[in-house]
C-alpha cells in the first residue's frame, strides 16, 4: 500500500511539475501577447493620425480647388465689368455720327438707359 501511494505521490508530483512548467510557458507568451498588443495600439493610433492628417489634406484641397474657380469667375466678372465700362465710355463720351433732326434727339446716355448695366440704372 505504501509502495502504490509512492507512486501515486510521484506520477502527481510529476503532472504537477508539468502543469508548473505550462503554466510558466503560458505567462511568458501572455507577456509576449501584452506587449505586441502596446505595439499595435500605437500602430493603430498612429495610423489614425495620419488618416485624420489626409484627411484634412484632401479637404484643403478641396478648398483651393473651390477658392480657384471662384477666382476664375472673379476674373470673368471683372472683364465683364471692363467691357460694359467701355461701352459706357464710348457711349457717354464720343458724339453723334449722325446729325439729328429736329424732331429726334441723340442717344442719350444716363443711367436709366438700357446700355448701362443692371446694376448701375436708377
């Protein structure tokens, strides 16, 4: 009887030495998981940042693409402005090419007159 707890007693010591020696093994690759998980929380963060940094990029960019096209229309506009400017101009300042009878006068240019812009007529 003695004998069979013997080898009860050893072949447990045995099972618990290699629960021990698993369990061991387990920590250190949890130890290994742990920190690999650091390593991609910073990854990940880092990687939002940048998305966050495109991000932001590409809607500046859509910024300056608008910004341009309204440029560009600034620009038609002032040209636009320049011709009716002439128009006035030579229309105010030069004199008939014709003469007038008696009955008809010449052209007039005021700002009523339909040559001037929209936003220039009283």
């Amino acid at each position: 009887m003695v004998s069979t707890l013997v080898v009860n007693h050893t072949a447990q010591q045995a099972a618990l030495k290699d629960i021990k020696e698993s369990e061991a093994k387990i920590f250190v690759v949890q130890q290994a998981i742990a920190s690999k998980m650091v390593q991609i929380k910073e990854l990940e963060e880092k990687m939002y940042n940048s998305l966050k940094s495109v991000q932001s990029i590409i809607g500046q960019s859509k910024n300056i693409v608008y910004a341009s096209r309204i440029a560009q229309d600034i620009g038609t506009y002032q040209g636009q402005m320049m011709d009716i400017a002439q128009e006035t101009r030579s229309c105010c300042s030069s004199p008939p090419k014709r003469s007038w009878s008696s009955s008809t006068a010449p052209p007039t240019c005021s700002p009523t007159s339909t040559r001037w812009p929209w936003w220039a007529r009283t």
